[in-house]
C-alpha cells in the first residue's frame, strides 16, 4: 500500500511531511515524493525512485519553504518503480499535485479521453497521473469542485489528497476503499494513510468514510458526502503509542497481515473482472491458441509460495486439465528437468527476490518455456524477467511469516486456472458463475471466519507447550497442511510435520504417541470419510486431535477431541479458509512462547542468497 500525508497549517510543510513519510515507511514502499505550492515559486514537485533519504538527498541544496504540501511513499501497483511514476502526479499545467492509494480502476479509458480530446500528454504509466490530469482539466477555479468532478468520472479505490498554487490555503482529500484519515493539529491540520504518519503532532482525528470529500484549511476542516452535503464526524482520540500504531493497534504484524486478509483477496479477484463477470488477467497475454499449445505446466516456487503452487497444480489440473508439476525451485535449477516451448512456467514469489526461484526462472527461460509470475513486489526482479506478471495486490508483507501473501497466491492460481480452462472451452457458463460468486464471497467469510479468533486463542493456550505437532489432509487439505505446520516451525520453533492422511500408515505414524497433538484438516466433502478413519487411527495410538471441519460437518465430534469450523464453502475453495485458524494457532502459540514473532531467529523476509 502506498503512504499519504498532507499538511496546511502556518509550519514549515516540507519538514513535517518528510517526517511524516518516515513514520510510513514500515509499509513497503519503492519510491516517495512530495509537493509543496509557495505563491512565488508556484507548485514544487521534488520525486525519487528509492528511500526517502534519497529524496531527501536530492532536496537538501533547496530552501523549500511552503505552509501547505502533500506527500507519498509508492507501492507501485502500475507502472514499475521510477522517478517518473513516483508521486505526486501534476496536472497538464503543472499548477495542482495529487498523491494517491489505492487503483483506479478504469484509467485506460481516461487516458484515452483525455489523450484524444484535450490533447494531454502523460509522462508516467501510472493510473494516478489519468486522475490528476482529468482532475486539471476539470477544475475552473474551484478545486474541491474540480475534485467532485473527477471523481464522478472515476472507478476504483482511491485515498488522495490534492493541492493547488492558485489555493495555496486549501487542501482537499477524499477516499474509496483506502485509508484515510485527518489529524487536527495545534498548528495547522493533516491527512495521512494511517495514524503513525501524524502522531506526533496530533492525536484527535477524523477516520474519513467510503466517498467522503474533506477540504482542509490551516483552522478549518469541512467533511462532505459523495452528494457535497456536509457530514458532521466525532473525533476520535488515539491513544496508541507510536510502535502500536504502525500496526494499527495490532500486537504483530503479522496478526494485522492475517486480518488483512479479506481486503487482499478481494483486491486480487474484484479488479481482475470485466463488466461481464469474466476474467480479465492485465498483464498475462495468454491466448487459447497460446494456452492449447502448452502440453505441461511447472509450477516452481519456495516455502509459503511453493505450498502456494501446489494449490495451483489442484486448481490448473482440475479447471483448465493440463498436467501440472510443482517443484521446490532449489531442486528444480538442478536436475536438468524436461522444459521446452511448450511449457508454461509459473513463479511465485511474494518478494520477487528469492534467488532460488528466480535462478529456477532462468533455467526455464534459457530452455525455452513461457514464463508467468505471481509476485506481490511491483518491478521485483523476478517480475522484471518474466514475460507475464499476476500481481497478488495483497499490500507489503512486512511480518517475515507469510499469510495475506499467500491467500492471494491461491486466489492467483484459481483465476489462472479458470481463466485457462474458459479459453479452453472446459468451463461451461454455470460451473464458472458458480465458482466465480463464490470467490467473491470468500473474503465476508473470512471476515465472519476471523471474528472467531478468541476460539483458535483458547486452543492455543491448551497445546503451547507441545513438543511435537503433525498436521495431516487428504488433497487440498494436505496442502493446506504442509502452510499451517511451516507457520507453526517458523514462528513458535515447535517441532511440526506435516504429512498426507494416506502416508501415514507408511511409517510415520510410528511416531505418534500419547498425547502427541494431531491437526487433521477434514474439510473435503469428497474424503471426509477417509478423513474419520485417520482420525480414528491416530486416536488408537492416543494421539490428541484437533479437526478442521466445513460447518455442519459435526459426525467429526465423535472422533476428534477438538473441532474448529470453517463456513462452507466449495470444496476447491476451502484452502482460502482452513488455512487462516491454522496462522491464528500458530501466531498465538508463538506469542504464548514469547517468541519474536515478526522477525524469528534466523530467517529473513526475503532469501536472496542460495
Ligand atoms: C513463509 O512464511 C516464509 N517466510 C518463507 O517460506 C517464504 O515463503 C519463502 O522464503 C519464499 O519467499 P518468496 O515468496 O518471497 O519467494
């Protein structure tokens, strides 16, 4: 996600926004930028690829002086990271600058418009830079009207704030499904993406709502709806601490990435939708003709990613029928596998760094296959050498053990799947409207899904001191697995193995023993029967089992001394579901160990070396 500030008050509006996009930073970001507008020198725009030091390098000769200014940390969603995509974006006289989070939807036709019938020229690939040019062309004297205006024009999500040199006392925010809010300060008043960017001047703000226009002064703030009527708010006052609220009043980054869930998901599928209800992949040029020609699909990847791809092979094999292998890209790069013109080869990567898979990447690229990638770091190098990206759009991962990450990666390979199987005649109109409305409801699930977290805290708090953890599935339940025992090893250090129900009888289940705790993720219509027997069977050697069931399901009580319950949902679609109860167990047992959950002892957010 990207970071907003904004200021207009009688201080010096450069030192105050720098030092509000400092507080940002945690977010992830690749390039930042800032607009002041002075009367004399008119609208300054200073904007850098890179850290904020650099932008900081690059104004440090300049006396900029100015009482109102915006600024922005990128997240680039369009266009990769530069100097010219950085924000803020000018409108086509250079007299208004917009910073902006979010992604306008339908900038394409924009730009068209604005290209073939006001002649504007564009000098980024951004979708922000469309809105402030249309908000330029708009505007008539009257910014806050110019701003209605254009985003009457304008689907999306979208948290901006706008500033103009002809109205150098007025700013002017609005939000739609991003962050937004307004911090009144002793000293003039702000606008930022989130609380940490202003605390330190201010701790009594406005949380903006859905289609709000605020118009700022340096003694006034005015909130309008979407109808310009004016819409009285209470304050709220925060009372977190400055660490708190980077994470939102979250203990972890991580439990604020595992509620984050729902938004991501529902970024991922909702924008990659046309009009009509069909998927429409930017930024993947795969045709029918492309698709019918591959006869194999690797899917290659690490860690979270890799249990990730083995969705993928599920949702490929089963939607679009092409045979599918899924390999740890450290083993990939060194057996010589069988890869020519006809393979399609997929990469997932949350960080688009890993150095396995990205070397996994090359080897494929040199034999000659296609090269799709699903990462979630707009212009990472993996990204930058494939011939197709899908981003995830799930928002900078910070917690070093992913979840909102690799939920978006499975919805990525659900689309890729049906969207390769439409083009393949293989899914007929019902069976995708089906699965299609269901994808868009999984993130009120989810939502409905994490309200029940004190139940998974509960367990928690009864098997935290376990030494030893299996956790078994038949299916996509043993993928699931694989997810929920690597979150568990990761961030608590317990001892987990994760295993298919089926294998067990091949020499594990040696292993178990009394009160040794068995996960058994239960949540297939098509095994659930299976499913009670290796219940039944762990249960004979006094094993302690927590199932994970579809709602419902509840002859699963009789065999298992715990049960946690998802909602239903299709079969192909639970893993979007069984696998955030098993972040939660594994985050709060972590936390009862007291162990360090956002950055665990010998591992990195990104593994760039071998
Ligand atoms: C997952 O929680 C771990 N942090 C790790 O397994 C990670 O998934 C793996 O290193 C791959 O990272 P990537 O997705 O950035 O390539």
């Amino acid at each position: 996600m990207c970071g907003i500030v904004g200021y207009v008050g009688n201080e010096n509006a450069r030192n105050i926004i720098i030092d509000g996009l400092k507080r940002l930073e945690y977010r992830g970001y690749d390039s930042a930028g800032i607009a002041l507008a002075d009367p004399e020198q008119g609208m300054i725009v200073r904007k850098k690829k890179g850290r904020i030091a650099n932008l900081e390098e690059y104004i440090s000769g300049e006396n900029l002086f100015s009482t109102i200014g915006i600024g922005h940390t990128r997240w680039a969603t369009h266009g990769a990271p530069s100097d010219e995509n950085a924000h803020p974006h000018v409108s086509a006289d250079g007299k208004i600058a917009l910073v902006h989070n979010g992604i306008i939807e339908n900038y394409v036709e924009l730009k068209k418009e604005l290209m073939e019938k006001h002649g504007i020229v564009f000098s980024s690939e951004t979708d922000t830079e469309v809105l402030t040019k249309l908000i330029g062309v708009l505007y008539e004297g009257d910014l806050e009207d110019a701003v209605f205006k254009a985003l009457d024009r304008v689907r999306g999500a979208f948290a901006i704030g706008v500033i103009s040199q002809d109205e150098p006392g007025r700013l002017v925010a609005a939000r739609k499904d991003s962050p937004l809010i307004v911090g009144l300060g002793r000293d003039g008043n702000f606008i930022a993406s989130d609380i940490p960017a202003i605390l330190k001047y201010c701790r009594q703000i406005y949380l903006i709502e859905n289609n709000e226009v605020v118009v700022l002064t340096e003694n006034n703030v005015q909130i309008f709806d979407a109808q310009r009527r004016p819409v009285r708010r209470d304050v709220f006052n925060v009372t977190w601490d400055a660490d708190a609220a980077e994470k939102e009043g979250y203990d972890h980054f991580m439990l604020k990435e595992i509620h984050e869930q729902p938004e991501g998901i529902r970024n991922t599928v909702e924008r990659r939708m046309d009009d009509h209800g069909e998927i429409v992949l930017d930024g993947i040029n795969l045709t029918r003709e492309t698709i019918e020609y591959f006869n194999k699909v690797y899917i290659v990847a690490c860690g979270t990613a890799y249990h990730a791809g083995l969705i993928g092979k599920y949702a490929i094999e089963k939607f679009a029928h092409i045979s599918v292998e899924v390999d740890i890209a450290s083993e990939f790069r060194y057996r010589d596998p069988f890869v020519d013109d006809r393979t399609l080869f997929i990469a997932i990567s949350q960080s688009g760094e890993t150095l396995d898979t990205l070397a996994a990447l090359r080897e494929a690229k040199k034999k000659g296959a296609r090269v799709l990638s699903v990462v979630n770091v707009v212009g990472s190098s993996v990204a930058r050498e494939s011939d197709d990206v899908f981003y995830t759009w799930a928002g900078p991962e910070i917690a070093v053990a992913s979840t909102k990450a690799y939920t978006t990666q499975l919805v990525c390979m659900y689309l890729i799947g049906m969207y390769m199987g439409r083009k393949k005649g293989l899914l007929d109109d019902e069976t995708y409207q089906t699965l299609m409305n269901e994808l868009l409801v999984i993130p009120d699930k989810l939502e409905t899904l994490l309200q029940k977290e004190r139940v998974v805290q509960d367990l928690a708090r009864r098997f935290y001191r376990s030494n030893n953890v299996f956790f078994i599935g038949r299916g996509p339940d043993s993928y699931v697995s694989y997810e929920g025992s690597l979150k568990l090893k990761e961030i608590s250090y317990i001892n987990s193995f994760a295993i298919a129900a089926g294998e067990l009888k091949h020499g594990t289940i040696a292993l178990i023993e009394k009160d040794t705790l068995v996960v058994a993720l239960a949540t297939q219509d098509s095994l659930f029967e299976k499913m009670l027997s290796n219940i039944k069977e762990v249960k004979s050697r006094d094993a302690t089992v927590l199932a994970i069931a579809k709602e419902g399901n509840t002859t699963v009580e009789a065999e298992a001394d715990y049960v946690f319950y998802i909602p239903q949902c299709p079969d192909e679609l639970t893993p979007l579901l069984s696998v955030v109860p098993l972040q939660q167990f594994a985050y709060y047992i972590a936390k009862m160990r007291g162990c360090d959950i956002d950055k665990p002892k010998n591992l990195a957010k990104s593994v760039t070396v071998e």
